[in-house]
C-alpha cells in the first residue's frame, strides 16, 4: 500500500493526529501531581548518580562553568521525563 494512496493518506493522517494528541497528553503529565513524586525521586537518584559520574571530577576541581552547570541541570531533567513518559503510557495503555 502506498502512501499516496487514499487509504495510505488516512493512515498517515490518523497516525499524526495520534501522535498529537499523545504528546498533548505527554507534556500535561510532566506537571501531573499523580506522577510528579515518583519522577522527582527518580531525578533526583538517578541524576545525581549520572551528576557525579559526568561532572564530579569537574565539581571537585571547581570547573563548573556556565556550559556545564546547563549539562548538569539537563542530567535531572532526562531521569524525571523518562520516568514520568513511562508512567503516562502505561496509564494511557490501562484505559485503552
């Protein structure tokens, strides 16, 4: 089937708006007082084993500077966001 096709097209069509709609669902769930807890005590154990393993060295000679303080900051955001993706699907996989 291609995707020129009238039926490739509403495939296409049906997959974006999914997509929307999921990443809509997504992004509301980073600040979801249900699943924020859980994600923030992910961070905060995860990043700061991924902290020192990336930036401790640089911490204790006291070369933190501006580009790395923004890595080291972004190092707690991927744990949290990963923690609460995986709890938004599995939510949205339990009602459907």
């Amino acid at each position: 089937m291609a995707i020129d096709s009238p039926c490739g097209c509403i495939i296409v069509q049906m997959v974006a708006q999914l997509m929307k709609s999921n990443l809509k669902g997504f992004c509301a769930s980073l600040i979801d007082p249900k699943f924020a807890p859980t994600g923030l005590k992910v961070a905060l154990v995860v990043g700061s084993i991924l902290f020192v393993i990336n930036h401790g060295n640089a911490l204790l000679k006291g070369q933190i500077g501006r580009d790395r303080l923004i890595s080291a900051l972004l190092t707690y955001c991927v744990p949290y966001m990963v923690n609460i993706h995986g709890q938004y699907i599995s939510q949205v996989r339990q009602k459907s």
